[in-house]
C-alpha cells in the first residue's frame, strides 16, 4: 500500500469528505417539524423573555483571571521543561519568576 494515502493533506480531504456525506445523510434523516412554532426562532435564556437588542455582557473580570492563568500556566511550562544540567539555567528560570510576578503586578493593580 503506498504511503501518500497517509499524508495529512490527502487524509484530511477523504475525512473531511466522509463527515461531509455523513452530515447530509443524517440531515435527510432528521425529523422536521412541518408546522414551527411561534417562539422557536427566538432567543430563550432560561424562562425569561430577551429583549430584542443584543445584551453585551461585561468580560472585564474575566479576562484578568484568563491572563492571569495564562501567566502562570506559561512560567510553570519554561520552568519545568528548564534542563537542570546547567547552572546557567537556573537564570532564566529566575528570569522567568520575575517576569511573571511584574506581569501579575502589572495584572493586579488597581485601577485609578
């Protein structure tokens, strides 16, 4: 069997096909609804009636804790994957804590 089946390109193309066929048979196959509803081309959020303007929630304080993961997530990456052969590297690993305590400094303060 040759090899070029299995390179990414070609193999993404014949799954990509395959779900694509699959995605049209199970289409047909679904149950419709010949007769919709009046409510069910609308929004529903748990019971309550949304207003027709778009709600634009506040992601402020979420994007603190995500940067603030991320930050950390990233240190404890480099520090761990820092060989320990060399004491040169424990520079960067220092470099590295320090950097991230200005930028969770930085992430923290508050706001004036």
């Amino acid at each position: 069997m040759s090899t070029w089946l299995f390179a990414p390109p070609i193999l993404f193309i014949v799954v990509f096909a395959a779900l694509s066929l699959a995605s049209k048979i199970a289409s047909f196959l679904s149950f419709k609804n010949p007769n919709p509803g009046k409510g069910q081309k609308e929004c529903y959020a748990c019971g309550e009636d949304v207003p027709n303007h778009r709600l634009q929630p506040d992601y402020s304080h979420f994007f603190r804790f995500a940067f603030f993961f991320t930050i950390i997530h990233v240190v404890a990456l480099v520090i761990s994957t820092v060989p320990a052969a060399s004491p040169d590297t424990y520079a960067i690993m220092v470099m590295y804590i320090a950097g991230a305590l200005i930028g969770l400094s930085i992430l923290f303060r508050k706001a004036k």
